[in-house]
C-alpha cells in the first residue's frame, strides 16, 4: 500500500520554487529554472528536485540527495512508482527516470493527500518535499548592505505570495529587483537579468495573472510491460542480466511493497 506523507501544500511549493526560478533567471545553473514539463530546482551540487502539475490538479515530485537518498543502493532496486494511482504520467516518468538518470524518489498529490510508495524498513529517499526553498541560494543574489539583505528578503516573499495568488506583475518584481545588486551576487550571471526575463518565467510558470501554468496529461494506467530504470549495476543479484542496464529490469523483479521483505 502507499505511504500517505505530511508534505506542504504544492501550492506553496510551486509558488516558492518558481519564485526561485525568477530570482534565478541570469544564472539557470544556480537556483531554479522553469521548464515546458514543470520546474526543477538545483540543490548546489547536493543533487536536484523536480515538481510537475498532473491535469486535474494533481502533482508529482521526483528527484534526488545525494547525502540522503538511499533507495538507488537497494537490492533488488526499489520500485518507486509500486502501487501509484492509475492517473499517473506513467510513461513520461518512464521516459524522465531513464534520461535523468538518477531520480531516488517520486511523490505523489491526488488533490489533498501526498503519497508514495513504501520502501524496505528504514530506507531514506532524500525527498521531503525540498523543491522551493534554499537559504544558501536566495543569499547569494540578496546586497548585503546596511540593512543585511532584510529588505530584498522581504521582496523575495512578498513575490512568493504574489507568484502563490498567480498575481505576479511589474510591481511585484520591481519591488525585489530594487534591493539587488548583480555586481555584487555571489555567482555572476550569464543570461539577462531584467524585469522583462523575470515576468517572462513568471509567464512560463502561470503565476502570472492570465498565464497558464504547464502540466502533463494524466496517464490512463500503469503499462502491463512496465520497466524500471537501474541506476547502479545491482551485482551480485541472480536474477541480473546485462540488458537490464539499458533495457530497465521488469516491475515484477524489484523490490516493492507487494513483493514484502
């Protein structure tokens, strides 16, 4: 059965995340960056977390820690997708699993519930829904001047509200941009940081007023032939194969909450 997780509401995190993703417009590499299938955040070299809305106001977080996350070094691989509901983007999850590589965990929002699948005793995913905020970030575009960044602290919040009513607008971003100071970033940017670029990614996140925020469709159930992406080569394990590497290993094979212990 899944595990139902006290996560907070994706709402907020969306709002914080995409406000990440405004402040971090110049630096794509640094901070947060909106996408077409939703928004992913960089953890500083600790790894990345990911949030994608599913149409019928239904959500998804995936990602991985690289000091915390757990699940990869299971044997037999842990099945994360084990027991998700029918609505699902099962075979874009498919698809990102594989081409991302390394993704330890994957959440899931019904519309009031977070959930997952569950996991051998004691196995960490290195989740929690880490997918908006990062101090360590948010510090190096804030000027620390005479007043210690306060004021840019409090117009990066006024704009998380902003982007959480899907209300951002000029005001909202003039009012952050006034207390920063690119020269003085911690980490230089390398594309255009403007007004114009923010209320661009604003757009692109639907948190601006009349914009339309990016979602997947909903899956229509789990595929019958369903695969898992392998992360590490699970050897020694005897029902290992070589073409698993590449191929996926078969959902019946990993460990999953149907399998036991």
């Amino acid at each position: 059965m899944p595990v139902e997780l006290e996560l907070a509401d994706p709402e907020d995190l969306w709002a914080e995340s995409c406000a990440l993703a405004m402040l971090s417009v110049g630096t794509p590499s640094w901070g947060a960056t909106v996408r077409g299938d939703g928004v992913r955040t960089d953890d500083v070299g600790n790894g990345w977390h990911g949030m994608s809305w599913v149409e019928g106001g239904r959500a998804i977080l995936y990602g991985y820690d690289v000091d915390y996350s757990e699940t990869r070094h299971q044997v037999p691989p842990v099945d994360l997708l084990a027991g998700g509901p029918a609505w699902l983007p099962w075979e874009w999850l498919a698809r990102m699993m594989r081409d991302e590589h390394i993704v330890q965990y994957v959440y899931w929002w019904d519309g009031s519930t977070w959930a997952r699948t569950d996991y051998p005793d004691g196995l960490k995913d290195g989740g929690g829904g880490e997918t908006g905020r990062n101090d360590q970030v948010e510090s190096s575009f804030f000027a620390w001047d005479d007043d210690g960044g306060e004021r840019a602290e409090e117009a990066f919040e006024a704009l998380i509200g902003a982007a959480r009513a899907r209300a951002v607008d000029r005001e909202a971003v003039d009012g952050l941009l006034r207390h920063l100071d690119p020269d003085a970033f911690d980490i230089e940017p390398t594309e255009p940081f403007d007004a114009e670029a923010m209320l661009g990614v604003a757009e692109q996140a639907g948190v601006r007023a009349g914009s339309v925020r990016p979602e997947l469709p909903a899956g229509r159930g789990e595929p019958a032939d369903r695969r898992v992406h392998v992360i590490d080569d699970p050897r020694p394990w005897e029902p290992f194969e070589e073409g698993f590497m590449t191929d996926g290993i078969p959902a019946r094979l990993c460990w999953s909450p149907s399998l036991g212990k």
